[in-house]
C-alpha cells in the first residue's frame, strides 16, 4: 500500500491527480495538505474536500496551509484555474471539516507518529515543506521519498524560459527542499507537458466510467473546458491538455511508466529569467550538489490509459 501525504493547490489538474489516487486500490491518501497557487490556500483546501466527495473517499485530515512564498507576495493562476481554482465550476458545499492543524503542522505531526511510512507528493509550491524543514530538519529522514511536479530540465518553462510554476511560484522554498536530503523525484515539463489528454479521451471516459464515478467525470469534463481553451491559447495545444500533477502520482505506483536519471540539481533562486530554474550538472568533475532523480521519458499513452481506466 502506497500512503501518500499529498500537498496541493487544488486546482484543475490536481483535482484529476487526487480522484486518480483516490480510486485507486493501491494508494491510501492519508491527508492531504493545501498551498497558494493555482488559487488561495484555503480555496485549495475547500476544493479538495469538494473533489473528494465526488469519489465518496472517506473523511481524512485536509489542511490549510501557507498563503504566500518564503519571500514576496503570492500570485494565483485564476486565468488558467479560474476564480475558484476549479475551473469555476459549483460544486456542493462539503460537509467536511479542515483540520484545526495547519499544513505544516499536520504533515510533522502525521510523520513524526509513523516514521518512514508515508510517501510525500507536493503537487505545488514547496513552501509548507520548507517550512516544516525549519521545524524538523530530520523530515527527509521521517518520510519515504519525495516526488514532486515542478520544474523542467530540458522542456521550455511556462512561466519564464526555463521556469516552471511550482518551482517559480517559491524558489527558495524549493531550493530549501532540495538541498535538504530527500530521496527525491522530480516529474516535470519534460514529461508533462508532453503528455496529452484529448478531447477524445474524456468522450471515451463519459462513455465507459462506472456509475460510481459519474459525478466525477462530469465535473472534469465540465472544468477542463476552460483549461483545455488555456492551452491553446497558451501553447497551440489542439483539443487537449498537458498532464501535469496526475502524472506525479502515475510515477508514484507504476514508476515503469518512466524513465529516471540521477543528477547533481540545484535551483536558482534569483535572476529575473532564473529565479526557479532547476540546473542539472553532467559533467564528470562539477558542482557536488546533491542527487535529484528527474524523469524524463515516459510512455505518454500507458500514463494516460493508467489514469483513465481507474473511472471505469
Ligand atoms: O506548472 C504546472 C503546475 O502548476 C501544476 O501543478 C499546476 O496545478 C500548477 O500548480
Ligand atoms: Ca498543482
């Protein structure tokens, strides 16, 4: 059984990545912790006890976590998430209730009572991690591994040349993160934006999905219009999207979907194009930064088959 701390900002793309974990057998989504970006921390955190619902997935703890980056203001994706972060689709109002903990309070307090038990999955900024480093610098030790979307090697940025949002949304939070030890995973641009999901595959998704997932289909096919119009406007996609945050948790249960490498990493936390840009270094005698395992192949078509065909 995979247990998974997830960290997110709930938006349109998570929301797909945590129904995925959420109907999947072998994952127990074990709390999951929210974060600026897409839109507020705690729209992100409405938004996930909403998107949960949709599945029935049973009452776990669900955080609030930190407004804004280490340093500077925050910024929100309202023109690719929309103004509530779900593509301004009304979902019910949830019964739930937020954790009285915050983000980083609850993620020290869930690994600190099980060492070494949970795998944690930021879909987001870094900044509730780096913050709890502060807290406990023995996090990387307290929790399995680390596998995050953000960031490209190769692919262009989508916020700056060779920037990507979670790691520009905070670098220094991410910078923090990856220098402090984890066994970490990066799944970026260089696999995500390069995996599509098409119009084609949500009419195949609401023609085969079982009962139980109805609502859920209906709500992406509904929220995805918007995200899909983003992308091409933004990169020329045609009738599809790039498959970010789901793809983080694909690799998170079937790594053979991916191919790693293991490089020194370093993120750059200034410069007006550079601020978040990760470096690797290849050649054979340079920087000792610490080892990143970056993922960058995958087969495109089995990853998105392996999301699709949990609805079903
Ligand atoms: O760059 C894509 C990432 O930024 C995704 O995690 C998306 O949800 C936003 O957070
Ligand atoms: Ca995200």
């Amino acid at each position: 059984m995979n247990r998974l701390i997830i960290d997110c900002d709930t938006g349109i793309d998570d929301s797909l990545a945590l129904l995925f974990a959420g109907l999947r057998k072998d994952i127990e989504i074990s709390a999951v912790c929210s974060v600026f970006g897409n839109c507020s921390a705690h729209q992100a955190a409405i938004n996930t006890m909403k998107i949960l619902d949709l599945i029935d997935y049973p009452d776990i703890p669900i955080a609030e976590g930190e407004n804004k980056p280490l340093v500077g203001e925050a910024s929100y994706a309202a023109n690719v998430h929309g103004n509530n972060g779900i593509g301004d689709v009304e979902l019910p109002e949830s019964r739930r209730e937020l954790s009285p903990l915050s983000s980083v309070d609850l993620l020290l307090k869930m690994v600190r009572e099980n060492p070494g038990e949970y795998t944690l999955v930021t879909l987001g900024r870094m900044t509730n991690v780096a913050l709890a480093l502060e807290k406990e610098p023995e996090l990387p030790r307290l929790v399995r591994k680390l596998i995050f979307m953000g960031g490209t090697i190769y692919h262009e940025g989508n916020v700056g040349p060779f920037v990507e949002a979670n790691i520009g949304g905070d670098p220094l939070a991410a910078s923090k993160v990856l220098s402090a030890g984890f066994d970490a995973i990066q799944v970026g641009l260089d696999v995500t934006q390069t995996t599509h999901l098409t119009t084609d595959d949500l009419r195949w998704l609401k023609k085969n999905c079982r009962r139980e997932c109805e609502a859920a289909v209906d709500y992406l096919i509904e929220a995805l219009k918007g995200y899909f119009r983003f992308n091409h406007e933004a990169s020329g996609m045609v009738d599809c999207c790039p498959v970010h945050d789901p793809l983080a948790l694909v690799m998170t249960v079937a790594p053979e979907l991916g191919e790693v490498e293991y490089w020194p990493a370093h993120v750059e936390t200034e410069g007006r194009y550079t601020a978040g840009q990760i470096l690797i270094d290849k050649r054979l005698h340079g920087e000792n930064w610490p080892k990143l395992g970056c993922v960058l192949k995958v087969d495109h078509r089995k990853c998105v088959e392996t999301i699709l065909r949990e609805f079903c």
